[in-house]
C-alpha cells in the first residue's frame, strides 16, 4: 500500500492547548506521526512516499486567500513565539482586516486550541500535499487503496475557519482530486469529532455525499454542528448525514450504525470514496469517549471493503500514541487485496 508523509509535517508542535479552562499538554503532538510511521516502516506491505510539492492552487480553491495568507503570516514569528488566536471577531469585519497581521489570525479562526508558529504553513501544506498525492495515486491505479498520513489533520477546517488542531482541509483536497475523474464522490468521516469543516465544504454540493458518524455535539466538540437536522444546503440538501452516537459507543453499535449508513452509497451511486479515518474513536483515546477496540478497526473496514470503491484513507485524529499506530496499521491493512 502507498502511504504518503512529508517529513516537513514533524515541524509543527503545538506544545498546549487551553481545554475546560485547564492548561494541558497538546493532544495533536509529532509522536502521534511517529507512532504511526513506526508501524508501517520496515514492512514490505507498506511503502512510504514522500510528495513532490504541495498543490498551491488546491488550496486556493478550497480556502479563502486571506486565511492562507494568515497561516504563513505567521512564519515570520520568531523560533519560540506561537500565536494563539483568542479574539474571534464575529461580525469578521473585512475592512479593518490584515492578513499579514498576526493578531487578526482569530478572524480567520474558531477556537483557541488551534496555535500559529513559523512551522505551522509548511507543515499544514504538506499535510495536504499527502492526501493530494495519495489521490491521484487512486485516479492511476483505481484498485489500490492508499493511505495519506496528514498530520496537522484536517476535517474541522472549512473555506474560512481553521479549528480543531485542523489548518487546511485534506479530505476535502482529496476529494476534490478524485472529482477531476470521477462524478461522485463520498466522505465518510469516521473520527470521534464531528467533521464541521468538510460538512460545510460540500453542503451544498450535490455530486459530494458526505456522511459523518461523531460523538453526540450536545455533548462534545465541536458542539454546534454534526446533529442530524444537518442535511445540506440548495441543491445539495439531501446529501449531507450526520450519525451522532452516545458516549461509550462500542464497536458492535458503531459498526451497525456505519453498515447502515454506508447503504447510501449505492443510493447515490458512488464512484470513489475518501475515508476521514480518526482514531480517538479507541476506548483508550485521552479525549474521545466512544468504546472501540483495536480489533473493531478491521470490522469498519470490512464495512467499506465490502463496496470495492476506489479508496482514499485520510488520516484524521487519534491521540494515544501508545496506540495509535496499532490502530492504523491495523484499519489500513484490511484493504490490501491479497
Ligand atoms: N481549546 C481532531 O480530532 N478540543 N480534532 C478543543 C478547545 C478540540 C479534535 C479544546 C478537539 C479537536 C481532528
Ligand atoms: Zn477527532
């Protein structure tokens, strides 16, 4: 399997986050990436790509200018200076607006836990330089699942907000790849949180079915959107699912729960899919509270296997690093053809 990774993407390290008033240690660390590298190096089922180039103009499509220019504003931040946005200007008033400015990254921004510091560009952009590449692999050799390795992740980043420890949007490049070829694309985000950023990319886009399985937002982040009144928007309403699931969700529910969704995609007749893979869907996961057990991984992808799409694996969360290579090795092995 052709996994992507820039090694460019270990430079970002957030150190803290504030989370329910408390100063903790960051949960989105470089160790996440090295556990998970750790389990597909030295393994002949895997082979580690590093991407050419980031695709610029991607970006610009999927982004608005001023917040890309926002995100590498801050690389001229000295080596041990990290902006945190804190201030969100919700009328986000565009005439006052600078996006060289550091101190008005927060307009572009929505919430505290997502920091800028002079590695956080390049580390974004080559994160989403894996899912492009990985991508296109899948539009040359349509029955090769491959796996992009993006840390910083993506799913809660929308055209104009970054969040959530997310800058730029990978699922959302991927998909837009697999949209040079093919007519209908699927998302299915399968991460603890729900994924606001690729919901809002595509709701209102008909020929993008976007299907999100989360915990309830009631109760966790991202709190204002993933609930199921959440349909789409126009032309694309009826093509946006929101599945919120309880606290301690095991894997036998949630797996009932992704069967079932997962039968729109013969609704909708899918072409290819780009699967948002989170890990902290794990029992173990430090800040998500669903059941899953290593050994529920292979069952999700059986989930998927099941409808031989072309596949794209976008990595997403996951923050036990004790874990979490484990848990990807053992998702994305289930979709090596043997
Ligand atoms: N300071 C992903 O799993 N916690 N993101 C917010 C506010 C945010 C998780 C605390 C959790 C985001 C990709
Ligand atoms: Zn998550």
């Amino acid at each position: 399997m052709k996994v992507f990774f820039h090694t460019e993407q270990l430079k970002h390290k957030p150190i803290y986050e504030y989370a329910f008033g408390e100063k903790i240690d960051h949960p989105e660390t470089t160790r996440r990436a090295e556990s998970i590298l750790k389990e597909l190096e030295n393994n002949s089922d895997f082979e580690i790509i590093s991407p050419e180039k980031y695709p610029l103009a991607l970006l610009k499509s999927t982004h608005n200018h001023n917040l890309i220019k926002s995100i590498m504003a801050a690389e001229k931040l000295p080596d041990d200076n990290t902006f945190y946005p804190c201030v969100f200007p919700y009328h986000r008033d565009k005439s006052r607006l600078n996006p060289l400015n550091i101190n008005h990254a927060g307009a572009f921004c929505f919430d505290n836990g997502t920091p800028l510091n002079n590695t956080t560009f390049s580390s974004a952009a080559w994160s989403a330089a894996d899912a492009h590449y990985a991508a296109k692999a899948v539009l040359e050799n349509p029955d090769e699942v491959t796996y992009a390795l993006c840390r910083p992740p993506g799913h809660h980043a929308s055209k104009d907000l970054f969040g959530g420890y997310c800058y730029f949007n990978n699922a959302a490049i991927a998909a837009k790849t697999l949209l040079t070829k093919y007519k209908k694309v699927a998302i299915i985000d399968i991460d603890f949180h729900h994924g606001n950023g690729t919901q809002v990319l595509f709701e209102r886009n008909p020929n993008v079915l976007v299907i999100n399985l989360h915990g309830n937002p009631e109760e966790f982040y991202p709190y204002f959107t993933g609930f199921e009144s959440e349909t789409g928007v126009g032309k694309g309403d009826g093509f946006n699912k929101n599945y919120p699931l309880d606290r301690l969700t095991d894997g036998q529910t949630y797996v009932a729960v992704l069967e079932k969704a997962l039968e729109d995609l013969k609704r909708f007749d899918a072409q290819a899919i780009v699967i948002s893979a989170g890990f902290d869907t794990h029992k173990d996961d430090p800040i998500g509270h669903f059941y899953l057990e290593t050994s529920d991984y292979v069952t999700i992808a059986s989930a998927f296997i099941k409808y031989k799409l072309p596949t794209v694996i976008v990595q997403e969360g996951g923050y036990n690093e004790a874990h979490i290579g484990i848990n990807v090795r053992t998702f994305i092995e289930s979709f090596i053809k043997t």
